[in-house]
C-alpha cells in the first residue's frame, strides 16, 4: 500500500506540473494584475499605466493597474510577496522598498530577497540638490564651504526618515563632511513648500517636483545625484563632475514577480517588457518626468538589489536610524 501510494502521489504531481509548464507556453491566458505603491498620478503610477497599456495591446490579456499605497511601498511589497506564482500578479519595486525599508524596520514582513523574482529593472529616478536662491552660494563648491563654516545651522528637507530625499542627502553629507539639520515632511510637495518660503536651506528633490522652480529662478540647482546628466535638465552638472566622484544615489524602480515564478513566464514578461520600454513615446515620457531608462539584466539587478541594501545600511548604522 505504501508504495502504491507514492506511486500515485508522484504521479499526481507530476501531472499538476505538466498542467502548470502547459499554461506557462500560453500564458498570460487572463488579465495580469500590477501592483503600483504609488497614488494616482505619481511617477511610478504614471510608468506602470504607460506599460500596462501598451502590453495590453502586445500580451493578448488586459494588465490592470492597481494602486497600493502605505508603509513606504511595505504593503504593496505584501501584497506581492503572497501572491501566487504564477504571472499574474507583478509588482513595481523600488529602492525604498527593496532596500531602505528591510534596513531601517525590524519588522518590514518580507524578505526583499527571498520573497521575489526580479524580471527586469525599469528607471532611474535620479534627485537634484536644490536650494533657497538667497543662500550665499551659487554653486556646489561654494555651499560645500558655506556649509563647513557654520556647522548645524543650515536646515534640509526630506519627505520623512528614512525616504530616498533623506538618505541622498545622509550619503552626500558624510561623503563632503557636512553637519546639516534634518527637518523632515509629510511629502515631497510639502518640502518643496519649505524650500520656497525659507523653512529650509536646500533639499534633494525628484525632477518634475522642482524643474519648473529653477527655470524661473525660485529654486537653484546645483547637481544631480547619479553619474550622467538629465535630458530634462541638461544644465545641472552631475555631482561627480563636481568633484563628488562617483556619486550616484538614486530611487531605481523594477518590474518583479513573486517568488517562485517559472523562468518561462519570466522571459515572456522580460520580451514583452524591453519592446515597450524601446518605444519613442515611452522614452519620451520618460525624459519628461526627470527618468533615466535602467538596462541591466535579471542577475545584475538581483546584484544591485544587494548592493543597495548594504550602502543603505552602512548609512543607516552610521546615522543609528530605525523606524518602527
């Protein structure tokens, strides 16, 4: 009877896995769910309805966008997490959520590494140090000095600890041996607000946030965090061409699935990917909202992931940062 019946388990799942590797061949055979941890109208809501769209129209089944916000992207990185592996729910991941919240919270409830499969990374969402115009230095070398000479008593904006605006700003400082007041907001408009009214002296901010501020001369911009200029604001130098060498911190969003999902399913998903992200009008769009388009592979992105996470907590230790 014993070996009757693992005969007829092994049989058992042998079927089921010829069922699943068949639906692999034909997937997707229904709607694809994708999970942005963005609101309406954010730059990574933007990206995924652009994507969604068009795979819509290549894939053969509906990829419908679904908002969820909270915790830091934490939710929707749950939400992922317990997904079936199966394709058909995906995820935008980014650097808050792979590798700064599992570094600060004890008890982010998932694993950046274990609990995902990585398709592909999608863009970087590089930031510009901005400052107040009637701060006494107009170019990066000079708040640098300006800085030095009165330590603690120039404030700069975050959108809260622990955000991408606040650990640019903690990498940058320790590398320019800066002592500079952190004075965090809700939000990023809120600590745009700041900036213009005088509430903060300079702050990191995502490009669409502050373009507009430093074209009519409200804001001044002095370089932007990763290593190759934007083409929405070609004037602003790259902080490693002044002098911060290799400085390159940015917000890197990517397309990931469960856990668990076959590698067929997730080539499909990298072909039909790197066709839309190829399109003019995707570029376009792109360069419009501040992006620089991210190529690497699958492995070089699971060593990214892994790389991020060790910078943020080399920072995080140094700053004795943890958020509950």
């Amino acid at each position: 009877m014993g070996l009757r019946f693992a005969i007829i388990v092994a049989s058992a799942i042998a079927c089921l896995l010829s069922v699943a590797l068949a639906q692999d061949d034909h997937y997707p055979t229904h709607a694809v769910r994708l999970i942005v941890p963005s609101l309406p109208g954010g730059n990574p809501d933007v990206l995924g309805r652009l994507l969604a769209e068009r795979m819509t129209r290549d894939f053969g089944a509906a990829v419908v966008v679904e908002n969820v916000t909270g915790a830091g992207g934490a939710l929707a990185a749950i939400t992922e997490a317990k997904a079936p592996p199966d394709g058909y729910t995906l995820w935008f991941g980014d650097t808050g959520a792979m590798a700064i919240n599992p570094v600060l919270k004890s008890d982010v409830g998932y694993d950046p590494i274990k609990d995902f499969t990585p398709v592909t990374a999608l863009a970087a969402l590089p930031t510009i140090l901005v400052a107040d115009p009637k701060l006494r230095a107009a170019t990066l070398s000079q708040f640098i000095t300006l800085a030095k000479s009165m330590p603690g008593k120039l404030n700069y904006g975050s959108a809260g600890v622990g955000s991408i605006h606040h650990m640019t700003m903690a990498i940058f400082a320790d590398r320019a041996g800066l002592d500079v007041v952190h004075v965090p907001y809700r939000a990023g408009t809120a600590m745009v607000n700041g900036l213009l009214t005088g509430e903060i002296q300079v702050a990191w901010s995502g490009i669409p946030n502050v373009q507009a501020f430093i074209e009519s001369g409200r804001l001044r911009g002095y370089c932007i965090s990763v290593l190759k200029r934007s083409a929405s604001t070609p004037t602003i130098p790259t902080c490693d061409e002044l002098g911060i060498k290799g400085f390159d911190v940015a917000t890197v969003m990517g397309l990931f699935a469960p856990a668990g999902t076959t590698p067929k399913v997730v080539a499909r998903l990298q072909t039909e990917v790197a066709k839309v992200m190829r399109e003019p009008a995707i570029t376009a769009r792109m360069e419009q909202l501040g992006m620089i388009m991210e190529e690497d592979g699958t492995s070089s992105y699971v060593k990214f992931i892994k790389r991020d996470i060790e910078r943020y907590s080399v920072i995080a230790h140094k700053l004795n940062l943890h958020v509950k």
